[in-house]
C-alpha cells in the first residue's frame, strides 16, 4: 500500500512539474538596431543571435553556424525565396535548439549564405519553432516574452485573428473599402509593405490615386538565395488602411512584380507598443502605439558591394528631378563616402559600415568618370 501511495505522490509531482513547465514565461532582451528582431539563443548550446522570421516556414542556417555549433547536413531540399527564385539547398540537423528555458530537439533547418545572416553569424529562426510557443514583444522596453500558454492581452489592445499556412502568418489588409486577404505578416521583412502589380487588388488601389502620387523607382532586395537588382517599383500613400482593427494614415507600399503582399517589421515597431503572438489560439493582441506616421523617405540611390568586389549602384530614384540623375543600375562606382572598394576587406565590412551610412542625410559619390556627386534622400 505505502509503495502505491508512493508511487502516486511521484507521479503527481512529474505531472505538476510539467504543468509549472508549461506554464513558465521565459523573457529575453531584443535589438532591431540591423534591420530584424534578434535575440539570443543556442544551437548545439552554442550561444546564436536568432533573427525572428514568421515569414519563413523553417530556419536557415548559414555556413559559420554549421561550422561553430558541429551541425550535419543531411540531404536537400527545393526553396522559392522571397524573389520567388527557386534553388535546391542543403538541409541540417540541429540536435538541439534552446531559447531561454526552452529546448527543441531534433530540428532540421536549410543552409543558405544569405549575406545578412552569414555576416552576422546569425541563425533565422523560422515558423516551424516559432509556432511551438506563444510571443509578446515589447517594443518601447525591447524585450520578448514566450511561453507554452497563450498571453492574456490587456483591455486597451486589438484582436486579430490570423491563418497559419505552411508555418507561416497570414491575416487580413482592409484599404480602401476593400479587404485584401493571404497578407503575410512578415517579422523578418525590414520594410513595411509590399504588394504585388499583378494582382487585381493592387491594380484597383492604384487606380483611385493620382499619377502625380505613384513614384516610381528601380529598387534592389535581398531573398535567401538571390537578390534583385533594379527591379521596376512603383511607391505611394495610403490614408485610413487598417490592420487588425487599428486606423493608419501615410501607409507606404512598394508595388512591383514577384513579390508577396506582406507587413514588415518598420511597420510593426512603429505602429504598436506591444504585439501578442497567441499561436495555439491563431490570434495576435496588438497594442498601438497611437504614434503618427510620417513619410518615409529614402536615398534616390543604394548601393551594394557586388561579387566581383566592387561598389554597385542597385536602386535608383524614378523621378525626374533626383540627385542621382547621372547613375544607372549596374554602374560601378570608385568611392562612396570617401571610402573606395578595394578599401574593403569583404562584403561583410562594407554592410556593417553600409548600414551607418544610410543614417546620414547624404552620400559623397565618385563616379567611375570622376564625377563628384552628392545624392540627397528622396522628397515625396
């Protein structure tokens, strides 16, 4: 009898040791200073910056953390990106993954050297993990939030209901009078929106707005596993549009083809305080942040650091009066910022010195003729 009794009181204290398990809401800091949310994590308990992507089905890996973290790859898989390019990539098996508290086991992710992620030595944490928790992130303290069991939203925040398709998230876009659905909210997208030309939606919001408020552009993209150059974009304004019940004036899409309609992560941080990601209720809690938006403005020219080791004009402002008039996409420049390519140890040099230039209000250009231009941000 005392053996049963015994074997009963263990028994309890497993089952409440798993309910307090899965009742644990584990925080860590964030930082969205280069671009995505990242925070930190372990993979074969390897300290990793994690990239959080709810617009990725799986996690990707890039060659350094196969290397650090003694991960083996195992076989491949066919990828489409974020360009809709399609590779075949090599798969790996983490054999653990932990994020504070928690551990997953067993989880296979694509190895791909996406410039972003090999240079920072980062791992993209995709929806196949992401999904196995519940999230709240908080903007204004930087701070993220998980656990097994939903959040509890508090009374001033909105409810969106949201579909989970192949890992991903997907809710609704209501512009206009119109409601456009399938729109991916896109955490590990730095942008704010992106619609595609082709689609019919795109093409009836377009028609209500007058030429003279489209600008057009040629603007460049980074997908997994391939980059578009140049790429024919058209960018305008929208008042009154609203995602999961909340109002937003000065809207900005980038319109073009071959891309998705998605909600980037500029847009989130700015419109929300707080976002709750109640995954096993397919509900996100948002909180705004009732802060204006103002017109985002950009360069009327980017550049990249090519693969032949050069510096590359990219993007180019499409209208007629910009500061950058005689550049054209492919072009090759001597100096940007008083700083010439060969002055660059690698890719990777020239993105981290990159992202500090875009914070200034201009870029110094050298041509490859020995022009001397200074390209000013756009003016909408």
């Amino acid at each position: 009898m005392k053996k049963v009794l015994l074997l009963i009181a263990l028994a309890f204290c497993i089952a409440k040791e798993s309910i307090a398990q899965n009742n644990e809401i584990d925080s860590l800091s964030f930082s969205t200073e280069k671009g995505l949310l990242i925070f930190e994590g372990y993979l074969n308990d390897v300290k990793t910056d994690f990239a959080f992507d709810t617009g990725a089905g799986m996690g990707v890996l890039n060659s350094k953390n196969v290397s650090n973290s003694e991960i083996k790859r195992k076989g491949s898989t066919k990828i489409n990106d974020s360009q809709r390019n399609s590779a075949k990539l090599d798969l790996a098996k983490i054999n653990n993954l932990k994020i504070g508290s928690y551990n997953f086991p067993d989880i296979t992710s694509v190895v791909a050297d996406m410039p972003f992620l090999y240079c920072n030595t980062a791992y993209l944490l995709g929806g196949d993990v992401i999904n196995k928790l519940n999230w709240k992130f908080d903007f204004q303290k930087n701070r993220v939030y998980f656990s097994k069991t939903p959040f509890t939203p508090q009374n001033n925040m909105k409810e969106m209901p949201i579909k989970i398709i192949g890992n991903r998230h997907f809710s609704t876009l209501a512009v206009q009078g119109s409601t456009i659905d399938n729109v991916l909210i896109d955490f590990g997208f730095a942008g704010s929106c992106t619609m595609d030309l082709k689609f019919s939606s795109t093409k009836e919001i377009m028609n209500k707005i007058l030429p003279e408020n489209i600008y057009s552009s040629k603007s460049s993209s980074m997908g997994l596993n391939s980059m578009s150059v140049g790429k024919t974009t058209n960018s305008f304004f929208l008042d009154s549009v609203v995602f999961g019940g909340v109002a937003v004036n000065n809207f900005k899409v980038n319109a073009m083809n071959d891309t998705h309609q998605k909600i980037g992560l500029l847009f989130l941080k700015k419109s929300f305080n707080q976002i709750i990601l109640n995954n096993t209720d397919l509900k996100y809690w948002l909180q705004p942040s009732n802060i204006a938006h103002q017109k985002q403005t950009s360069f009327d020219a980017g550049f990249h650091f090519n693969d032949k080791n050069k510096i590359e004009v990219v993007s180019l402002n499409g209208s007629s009066n910009h500061t950058a008039q005689s550049l054209n996409i492919g072009q090759t420049i001597m100096e940007l910022n008083g700083r010439s390519a060969e002055s660059f140890a690698d890719k990777c040099e020239f993105l981290s010195w990159y992202s500090e230039q875009t914070k200034k209000e201009e870029f110094v250009v050298v041509t490859d003729k020995g022009e001397k231009l200074t390209i000013k941000k756009s003016v909408f």
